[in-house]
C-alpha cells in the first residue's frame, strides 16, 4: 500500500557557540539529521520531528545499504502515510547529547582533547528547541506547517509553541505532558542511580577506560521499559508464563516477562551511551514551562500562536490522558484551537509508536487539514 | 491512649529437617519470634502475624533496651489496640531466609562451615506457612483464632487458610493479592538483576569478601519504594519540589523525591541482606495457589474452613482493590464468609501499615467480633 523511502543522513556543524539554559555553552556541535519529501517553493510544508529518550533522526524509511534499519515512525510518516511526505517535507534530528550521530558526550571536547564524558553540558528541551531552530535557519525554514513529537518529543513540540510562536502553524503533542510528575522523576532518578553506580560508568569517563556501564544500562532500560507499557497490556502478552515448564527454584529465568525485560535491557546497554541516558533524562525532569510563571500553565502558553493537535492514550500511565488533558485546558484559556484526542487504546505509552486505526486516520486527517490550508 | 508493651524476642531451634517446595530441605533451623499477650488456658486466642517483605518479627511494642525500637504494626497490635494484646495472643515470627533473626544466607551452613550465601535454599510462601505451623506446634497452638498480614504477609495468612484449614478460624488479607502480575513480577526482577549484577554481590557469596552489594541494594529498594507508594500521594508530598532554589544542572540531588528515594535505598542497604531480598522477591513472585488448579482460584480456595477478612485501599497500585476482590469472589463462590473493605486512602500500598480510622476501626470491630465468639 505504501511504499519505503530510501533516505540518508545528513550534517550540519555549527561553529557559532550555542548558549544553554545552565549558562554554559557549547563553542562547535554537529547535528545530524534527515528530510524526507520535497520542500516546496513557498518553503511552507516542513515539518519537523522532535524525538523521544532513544530516538533518533532516523524517522522514517531505510538507508541504501541497511534495508532493514527502518525509521522509528516508519508506520506514521512516509509517501501515501499518515503524514505524507509526497505533500510533506518532513526532517528529523538528532538532539545535542544524543548518541546518534549529532555532538554528545562520546564525541572529542575541543576544550580538552578528549572525550566530554562528565564534561558534557546539561541540556534542556528549550536547549534542544533553540538549537534545532538554528537548523531550520540552515536550511531556510521560517515557519513550520508543524512541528510534531511523542512524548519527549511532544514537549520539545510545545517548546516550539512558546520559544517560537511565529515559526510554527501547528504544533502536534502526543502522549506527552506539560511537566514530569513526581513519580516520573522518580523512575528516571533509579535508572539514573543504576547507571551511575555501575563501577564501569567511571564517572561518566568510561570512554577512556574501554568499558561500557553494562549492567546500569541494563537496569534502567529495564525498569524504563515497565512504565512504556500498560499493567493490562503486560499482563496480556506474558502475564504469569513461565520459561520453563515449572518453577526453576534459582535466580536465573522463571517467568517470560524477566527474559523478554533482561534481553531489552541487554540490547539497549549494547547500543545506548550511558552519558547520553543520563542528559535525556535529566532534559525530561527539568522540562516544566510553566515553572517561571509560577506553575500557571495558561500563562506559559499565554504566547503562543499555532494551533494544537493533542493525543494521549487512555491506558498509558507514564503521562496519563489526564496528563494532556491539563495541556488541553490551559490552551483553550487562551483560546487557541485545540483539537484533542483520547485513544482507547491497549499497549500504554508505547501506543504512540505503534500501528492503531483510530490513531493513524486521526493523525492522517489532521494533515490532511494542514495540506489544505496550505493549497 | 494505649501503652506501648515491652516484649522480648525469643528463639527456637527445630533439628528435624524441613522439606521445601522445590525439593530442597534445610536440616536445622532456627526461628526468632515474639509474643505479645497472654495465652488464655484453652490455647484459643492466639493470632499470628505474617510479615511483608522487610518487616519481621518484631510486630508490636518496644525493647526493654531500645525505647525507640518500636514495633512495625504497633499502630495495630497492642494494648488497647485494634487487634488488643489484652484479649489476645498474638505471635511475630521472622521467616526462613530473612535477615532479622532466623536462620537465613547470612548463617552457617552445617553442611560447609561457611554461610550459606548463594547455597541458601529457595523457599516459597507455603515453605514459610509449614515452618510457622512448627512453631505453632511448639507453643501449642493447635488453632489459630486468627492469621494475619499485610501484601506478602496477606499471601501468607491466605496459603494457611488453604494448607492447614482447620487451624485457624479467621484468615485476614490486607492489601494483598493471590498472585503477582507481570507487571509485579518485573519490577521484582529489576531489583534483583540491580543486586545481581552489583559487583559485589560476588554471586551472593559476598560475605567471604567482607563487603555488601550496597549499590544494587540501594536501587532495589528505590524501585520498590515507587511502588509502595500512590502516585497522588508522591505527588501531595513531593511533587516538583526542589531540594535547593533552582536547578543544579548536574546529575546530584534536583528535586526532593530524589534525596527522599535515594535516603531510602542509602537507609534499607545498610541494614537488608541482599540474599534475603532476592529469596524474598522470589517467594513473592511464585505465589499462586491457583497454579495447580489451573489457574482456578474457587478450587483452590475451596478447602478453606475459617472466615475471612479482606482489605484493601484504593490508591493501592501494587496489589490493587480489583486483586483483593478476586480473591473475595472465589471465597464466595465457594460459600465463605467473608467480610470485604475497600478503604478510600491515598497512601497507596503502603496504607496498610498506616493510621487510618476506617481502617482501625474496622479492623478492631472484626477483632471484636473475633473475641466475642470466643467468650
């Protein structure tokens, strides 16, 4: 029905110091990232994807040479998909501090000559936001017919909304929220502690040592997987199914849920740099726009000028509906047009990355909307 | 109001071997316990407190040399209490494999001079309901006037009802579940593979090196204690709120759900032994009398002879209301007497071991009805 785009990475370096939001700033950085579609002569219908903890810009179609490295959102964008990169010119990125392509803190400090390590700024989703806006600047972009995100990635799209209210016409947030809870940052202070006390981690200069934080990776991404998925869902797929015919009586594999959550942990630690989960996390806890406006969150919405698209998931407890519900409310205070959809949907907050017709279509009309304002 | 009892453990040795689910059988054991109340001449008052993961036998009251080593159900049990020691003999006892007290992996094993470590035998739920049914048999108790506990120990009062129906007239379930989910089960095994995989954990042979897996230890706990909580309750007590005036951009303390979990996990590292905690884990995770019913909870429910009271609290996310009422329908079904309570609380899990008026008061009002049978 839809074809696969053949898409390749792309850099840009910027050599003029970025200022971050601590007050530091990075003197050089690179970013890595992809388009996909042709940007019209107008220069009116990009569309920019913000990614999630371990995202990248790799959204959508296959390399050349790696056929089976599909896009993150290969199921949501693409030709003839939901957003339609035959009418669309869509560009993903990779954030500062990932571990993908664009600058992080595996990458040489020009300061030091060695790897950042520790030595890696802290980075926020403004910081994010500010940087990919210098990306849009390179590659001509004024205004954006949206800028879209899941998740983290959904609070760099409405950062966009306040940072940049003029360079986007719609900003599309997907089971996201205005502000970790309690409870998140919890999680994420676990996977945190996990990775840090991983003798291996050195400090964040494991680099320099050869060794990579195995084990601490692997106990975050375990307990960061449990929160992507819903108590039912879980529950569904593995419930009490054991490995074995019968109780192994041992600390090895009893259950299908501790072989399924131990190989994710084991796959992730093989590929995601420990500094990096370290930095997303902490861009995630830090998030909170309405923090100078005193926790008012219509006021920190007060400026912005593009029109909304918000989804949540009805079983997804990591940023629960009512989480977007909260983002829904204060926009309408500020009487921006919002259009909000909670989807009864099974699989908790992975559901944003997955195939689900309720979703697909209502992401796919929406555009629709947008391509027709557009014409 | 009620005067707090000092009480005094006690201990004792069993030399006949005890047989274990898994085959496995440890050949001597001592168990530490305490009592509270008198024994009334016809053995006919006597209840037993089972305890959760953590806790011990130390139940109610304080020592005569530690004033401020207050029992972890002295809210409860007690003089003038819900469950009042003036009426009652009620029994603590530290399980098999825990770290207060009974033998456990810290002890000696007589088969190699060394502790037992990693060779402690796995023991299950109704391992830990033979050995106290031992003791019961040594303090002459041939019928218990009530089994209790809270979550793990709610598990243990429920397998008494089923393995020894005759010896106990009243089986009280709190905030418990008649199996763990898959959900329970992986944040379970986060915390085990966080110790496991703590270098010093040495295989759990960690004794012989003279060090504690500390960190591991600590992240376990982290993980559970999100879990003990309600995520609203995090939220009233905690929320966003930061440690110092603004952000510290670094990976130490930010907000005070961090320094409040990691005092936690630094506390419970300091005094838990990590063996203990996977044999715990591990007891938790097989309980599922059902199992062998094929999964049918009314038969394996159905040769229970005492009268039940079930608990349960709406914030409660690790076992919640809907766990407790699946336990009450197959009593139901299977013509039980069973008085069921859902308590509107907010602190989650842990509401169990909290002041609570309804709570209190409603299980005084059992324990009323318990003594007035019994006159």
């Amino acid at each position: 029905m839809s074809s696969v785009a053949i898409v390749a990475p792309q850099t840009h370096t910027f050599s003029e110091p970025l200022t971050l939001q601590s007050g530091a700033a990075i003197a050089e950085y690179t970013l890595m990232y992809e388009t996909y579609g042709q940007l019209n002569a107008a220069k009116s219908n990009a569309v920019l994807i913000c990614h999630a903890l371990n995202a990248s810009h790799h959204v959508a179609g296959v390399y050349a040479d790696e056929p089976d490295n599909v896009g993150w959102w290969d199921n949501m964008i693409g030709p003839g998909k939901p957003l339609d990169t035959n009418h669309f010119f869509v560009i993903g990125v990779n954030n500062l501090g990932s571990c993908f392509g664009s600058t992080g803190p595996m990458h040489t400090n020009p300061a030091t000559g060695k790897p950042y390590g520790a030595d890696f700024p802290v980075v926020t989703v403004e910081d994010w936001v500010n940087a990919q806006a210098r990306l849009a600047d390179v590659l001509g972009i004024t205004q954006f017919a949206a800028v879209m995100g899941g998740s983290l990635g959904g609070m760099q799209a409405l950062s966009w909304s306040t940072l940049f209210p003029e360079r986007l016409r719609h900003c599309v947030v997907i089971a996201s929220t205005a502000k970790l809870s309690a409870q998140n940052i919890a999680f994420n202070d676990v996977a945190r502690q996990a990775i840090i006390s991983d003798p291996d981690f050195h400090g964040g200069d494991f680099y320099a040592h050869s060794v990579v934080p195995k084990s601490g990776l692997r106990v975050a991404r375990m307990v960061g997987h449990i929160t992507y998925l819903s108590n039912d869902d879980m529950a569904e797929k593995f419930g009490r199914d054991l490995k074995c015919d019968d109780y192994q009586f041992g600390f090895g594999v009893d259950f299908e849920i501790e072989s399924y959550l131990r190989y994710q942990g084991d796959k992730f630690s093989a590929y995601f740099d420990a500094n990096t989960y370290l930095l997303i996390t902490k861009a995630l806890d830090y998030f909170d726009p309405a923090r100078r406006f005193g926790g008012d969150l219509t006021q920190a919405l007060a400026n912005t000028q593009a029109q909304f698209l918000l989804v949540s998931f009805s079983t997804d407890w990591r940023f629960s509906p009512e989480r977007s519900r909260e983002i829904v409310r204060a926009l309408i205070s500020n009487k921006r047009r919002v259009t909000y959809a909670e989807i009864d949907a099974p699989h908790g907050h992975d559901a944003f990355l997955l195939e689900d017709a309720r979703y697909m279509n209502l992401v796919r009309t929406y555009f629709e909307r947008i391509a027709k304002e557009q014409a």
